[in-house]
C-alpha cells in the first residue's frame, strides 16, 4: 500500500506555529487590523488559526474515540487594548472556496502545497453546534464548537474552512489577516504520542556520510503521528523525511523518503514500510531487512522495533539498514 498524500496536516501541526511570527510583520499590523496588538485603540476580531503563508491552516489532533464527541474546534479572539466591553456575539459561516484554496496551491518545484489537492474534505456528517459564538462581556475568547465520530474519520483528510461573516455590535474589526482559514482533524490511533528516538543504521556511508554501525538518540521528542487506523509516520523537526546520523552525531534527513509503517492490529507485527513520496525520480524506497523478522510493537512497554532498508536505484547506491527503537513518553 502507498500513501501519498495524507501525510501534510500532520507535518503542518508542527510548523504553523514556526511561521506565525513572520505572517504579522506587515501593513496590517501597522494599522492596527490583525490580531497582534500594536499598542493603538482599534478593537479586533480575528480566528485564532495558526497562519502559514498567506493562508490559514492548523489541525486539531482527536483520539480515536468510537462514540459522538464535541470537541472546541476553533477560537475567536478579541485583540486590542481591552477585554469585551459587553457581549461581543460573531457569526461564523463555512466556505468549501477556503478548502480550495489549499488545495491548489503548487510550490515552485510544482508540487501540491501546503496541501495536495484532494486532500483536504469537508465531511457533512460533522455538525457544527454554535456557529454564532458569543465572546462575553470582561472576557476575550469564545470557542466553535463541533460534534462528530472521531473513529469515522481515522487516516482521513477532513477539514472545514471558516471565515468572520458578521459581528455585533458594531465597533470591532474583522481581523484583516486571519478572518479566515481552515481546521482540519486528525484522529489519532492507539499508537500515536510522543516517542524517544533511537536509531543505528549499518552501510549508510555513501548516503550523505551516515553512520555505519553506530547508535545515536534523536536530541528531542518525536511525535509518531496518525495516517491510518494501524499506520503512523515518525515526525521530528525534519519534517516526516527518514532521518539518519553522521558518525559524529548529526542530524541527517533524506528526500523522496518518508517512512509510513503499518503494524498488524492482532499480532503487533509491523507489516509494511511504505514511502509517502514513492515512486519518486531517484527510485528511492524501503525493503524488509531479511535478517530481522520480529519488527514490531510491544504493547507491555510501549515501544516500538523496527528495521528495514533504504535503497536508491537512480543512481544506484547500497542499501542503508536501518535499525529504529521508540519508547513511549505520552500523548502530543
């Protein structure tokens, strides 16, 4: 099996938050109509979903719960110099054009950007339990709220783009940079949390210089993130690429190699490691180690064991073997 495209909100919940600092430097803060307070008077009302680029994205993670669950899905927000003078009531409304617009986004290298397309659907069976929200009185925030069946939407791509149709009373700002934007969820599996990383790889020299035989720790959490009811992928702060270390201990991360391993629900064997990015012009993938047959996870302590190799065709280089162990730490 080969997923190709599911794998982007999950890298986008990690790098929204990187970027929203760099969306605020322009006119609009000057003016006084985003949601950063300048320091003058004007009194605005913006959706607090994180910015990347010009747009607005951020995924909510969800657990994987079998039963109808109202979930605070996205904020609204007063900025400026004071809190609600009184209740502050904003209508919200859907917009499909919103989910569009990420959805035909390409990069310069041509490739779909921040998100595929297709990737991104709005579900009919989500309800959306107050679309006009109250901010009240001496307070700044107010929360949308949804309610749906997390387990339906597993290893699915489902968002809801959303922007500021009105407010009242008059007196406030539609936040010029973020009144719109889209949530998406991500229902996360039994598996997904925060991990510690531990890694050896063995004949990794002609691939960027990577260790052969050695072992090194991933210096912070990982999360191994939700893409299917049984299949996660490892996300680091290289993004979901495969990771590797130089024989001194750096970091390394490879394109057209992103990892997604599925492990067998009954007997917790990891059966498959499929690339995200495959087929890809380098002929880069992953093939079962034949030395190594018990991959898998441990249920009792939580862990995970993997092993496998990476293989280039174009130009040919050696296979890296890759040997992975990732401990529990909690949920992200």
């Amino acid at each position: 099996m080969k997923f190709q495209s599911i794998k982007v909100p999950l890298i986008l919940t990690l790098l929204c938050a990187v970027v929203l600092t760099g969306c605020l430097k322009d006119g609009y803060f000057d003016n006084g109509t985003t949601q950063a307070y300048n320091g003058g008077t004007i009194q605005t009302i913006s959706l607090d979903i994180n910015a990347l680029s010009a747009q607005n994205y951020s995924a909510l993670p969800v657990p994987n719960i079998f039963t109808d669950t109202t979930v605070q899905f996205v904020q609204v927000e007063l900025g400026g110099p004071n809190a609600a003078a009184q209740d502050i009531t904003v209508t919200l409304d859907t917009s499909s054009a919103i989910l569009d617009s990420f959805n035909n986004v390409v990069d310069v290298n041509g490739d779909p950007a921040p998100i595929g397309p297709g990737d991104l659907f709005n579900p009919g069976t989500i309800q959306i339990v107050n679309p006009v929200v109250v901010i009240p009185k001496g307070q700044r925030v107010a929360w949308l709220q949804i309610k749906f069946l997390p387990h339906d939407y597993i290893g699915q791509d489902v968002a809801l783009g959303f922007f500021i149709k009105s407010i009242s009373p008059s007196g406030y700002t539609i936040g010029a940079n973020q009144s719109s934007g889209a949530v998406g969820i991500v229902i996360e599996n039994y598996l997904d949390g925060k991990y510690i990383l531990t890694e050896k790889t063995v004949g990794g020299t002609p691939w960027s210089g990577a260790a052969d035989g050695q072992t090194f720790q991933w210096p912070s959490k990982i999360i191994y993130g939700t893409i299917g009811s049984n299949t996660n992928t490892i996300n680091t702060s290289a993004g979901t690429a495969q990771v590797a270390f130089t024989a001194s201990g750096g970091q390394l991360a490879y394109g057209s190699l992103d990892p997604a391993y599925t492990i067998d629900p009954v007997t917790f064997q990891l059966t498959s490691v499929d690339n995200l990015d495959g087929p890809n012009s380098r002929g880069r993938d992953f093939v079962p180690n034949p030395a190594v047959t018990d991959s898998r996870y441990d249920p009792a302590t939580r862990t995970l064991y993997f092993s496998y190799g990476v293989i280039q065709t174009n130009p040919p280089r050696t296979t890296m073997w890759v040997y992975d162990t990732l401990v529990y730490q909690g949920p992200r």
